[in-house]
C-alpha cells in the first residue's frame, strides 16, 4: 500500500478557458481529486493559459510547454525534459494532438503508465490526425474513451495495432450539478446586458463555432420558427473559427435582430435557465457537456440523431436527423408551443444527468484507473 501521494500529471493541447469541455472537464476533475491522495500537474501546449489562475487556486501546478506549432522540436524536448525531471506516476493527455506528443515524451521520458483521453469519433479526425493517432495509441498503457460511441470508432484501430483489447474503456464524461445551479442568481443579469426578454421564447445553444456543431442549419431553421413564432429569439452562445460564416447566415434570414451572438464567454451557466429550449444540432460528437449542462438546468433538449445524443440525452428531449432544417424547426414550435411538456422533458433530463452524468461519478472512475495503474 502506498504511503506517498499519488502524483498524476495531465498533457491538453491549450488550457484556455473559453475554448471548450475538455479544458471544463479537466478542471472539474483536477478540483474533485481527493486532495489528501493526489498531486497535479497541468501542461499546456499553446494559448494564453486563461484557465491557469483557477487550476492554481486548486493547488494544481501549471507548466506552459511554449509550443508554436504541432511540429515545434524545441517545445517537446522541453515537454520530454520536465517529464523526465519530475516525479510522476501517471501521465494523461486529453487531445489527438497532446496525446501524439504525450505518448512519444512519455516513452523517451521513461514514464511507465500514460493514459490516453479520446474525446472525439475517430472517423471525425482529419487523415493525418486519425494516422498519427492511431500509430501511437498501442505506447498507452490505457486508452479512455468519453462515450460508447468514441470507443466504438476506436475499435478497428485496436484490431490492427492494439495486442491488449482491455487497455481501452469508457468513462463517461460528467458535469458539476451543484456548481452550474449555483451561477443561476446571476441570469437576470447577464440577460440584461444583452437585451433578452424572458418574457419572449428564447432559443439556445452553447459550443464552438465549428462545423461539427452544425449551427448553420439551426440559423437557417429560424425563418420557419419566426412564421409560427414571431416573438422567438435566438440565442447563440460561443465564438470560433465560423464566427463570420454564421453572422451571415443570420443577416440572410432577415431576423438577425432576433439572433444574438455573445461571443465566446467564461461562465455559460447564468444563461442556461433562460433558455426554453436548449439545441443542439450537431453533425458529431464525442460526449457534448452542453447538452448535460444544460440539462442540469432543466432544459428541454432538441439534439440531432447521433450516437452521443442518444447516450447522453436519450428520453429527455427530441432528437432529428442531422442537418434536417425542418425537422429542426418542427421540434423547436413542437416545444415552444407546448409548456407542460417542456417541463416534463427539463425534469426527466435533470434527473438523468444527476444520476448518470454527474462530475462525482466521472472523478470516482477516474480515481480508480489511477490507483489500479499505480498498483499494478
């Protein structure tokens, strides 16, 4: 039995708050590690690091690798040096990027135990990404996958380069209940600043601007929603490299007034109980946080008939066909015109995410892969 902390060292590709749920899903387990047990050490590839002072008030420590590319030498000698230099007993990297370079300093560090985080389909990378990832994946000692979904795309991989088929799980990823409630006082506020009226439909969305979200289609179902709802609004929450793409789309539907685009934002949670209807009209996924998020605020659902929505929504909200404009728009009127049901399906997704996807059951599984590497 070990006397000593258990110190686990985590590899993300940038550690900017505003980016998306692996950085949310990385704090939310640094934070609920017990204290008493672990040690954590974050390293961070690119970016700004907006995220380094909450790790810090955790007691985490923050490293920035320094990196100005995927093909930066310099930084991952640098990245292979701390490891090597440190007193780790697990590293855990949280991208297909971070997860090459992890992998590969892991090996030349000789670090003994690397886990490896699959947040996204397989099929969804880029060749090239899909190639590297795939060759380096057998140097981990464990490979977790975010959902089923996940896991099953990494299943032809694992037939041709992986020996050991039980080095690869799921472990669901979760979200903090207790803290997004918490933010709930603020919505009034935050509300105010953007001009939305609680008193009209307010239709919302969360992620990043990026085609795999499939914003474009919701935009393009609003006119429809507008004819049977004139008093809707629609709420986009997030920023990314479709920012432009999208506001255009916006104009052309001669609503724009009624689309709101914030920007990318620290703290989304304030606005989820404004939403009536939460939607998300992805193309693919790994395993959303948005749509669990805001579940935890009892939203009613609209997802896209995806494996993840399925795993993660399942009989809490209305899930079409991706890139279905009308569909979309249908099930949108359906909710907007229907309050008791909405209501029905805020409560029934609550109750789901508290009992399947919370944060507490994520950290435990965690928390037990950890300790079964290190006892090994």
């Amino acid at each position: 039995m070990r006397n000593q902390k258990i110190n686990i060292s985590y590899l993300i590709g940038n550690l900017n708050k505003e980016h998306g749920g692996a950085q949310q899903l990385l704090f939310d387990i640094c934070r609920h590690l017990p204290s008493s047990e672990f040690d954590t050490t974050i390293y961070y590839m690119f970016g700004e690091g907006t995220y380094t002072d909450e790790f810090e008030r955790h007691d985490a420590s923050v490293v920035n690798i320094g990196a100005s590319s995927n093909y930066d030498l310099a930084a991952f000698v640098r990245l292979v040096r701390h490891l090597r230099t440190s007193d780790h007993d697990v590293l855990q990297t949280n991208s297909p990027i971070s997860g090459v370079w992890g992998r590969i300093a892991g090996r030349l560090s000789g670090m003994s135990r690397v886990v490896s985080i699959e947040h996204s389909v397989h099929t969804s990378y880029p060749l090239s990404n899909r190639i590297a990832n795939g060759i380096t994946l057998p140097l981990s000692t464990a490979i977790v996958g975010v959902s089923d979904a996940v896991v099953n795309s990494l299943r032809p991989w694992e037939r041709r380069l992986l020996t050991d088929e039980t080095k690869i799980r799921t472990i669901q990823n979760g979200v903090d209940v207790k803290a997004i409630e918490q933010e709930f006082s603020k919505t009034d506020d935050v509300l105010s600043n953007l001009q939305i009226s609680r008193e009209q439909p307010v239709i919302g969305t969360v992620g990043r601007f990026t085609e795999a979200k499939g914003y474009k289609y919701l935009i393009r179902a609003f006119p429809e929603i507008k004819q049977h709802r004139p008093d809707a609004q629609l709420l986009l929450i997030g920023g990314g490299d479709l920012m432009t793409e999208l506001k255009s789309e916006a104009k052309s539907t001669d609503y724009q007034d009624d689309i709101v685009f914030t920007g990318l934002l620290s703290n989304v949670f304030p606005y989820l109980p404004a939403f009536d209807v939460a939607v998300f009209p992805s193309l693919w996924e790994g395993l959303p946080l948005a749509p669990a998020e805001a579940m935890a605020a009892r939203c009613p659902i609209i997802g896209t008939d995806i494996p993840p929505f399925r795993e993660v929504v399942n009989d809490a909200g209305i899930l079409v066909e991706p890139k279905d404009e009308a569909a979309l728009a249908d099930a949108i009127i359906q909710l907007l015109d229907d309050p008791v049901r909405r209501r029905e399906l805020g409560s029934r997704g609550y109750k789901r995410v508290t009992e399947n996807f919370s944060i507490e059951r994520t950290v435990e599984e965690y928390v037990d892969l950890y300790r079964e590497l290190v006892d090994e």
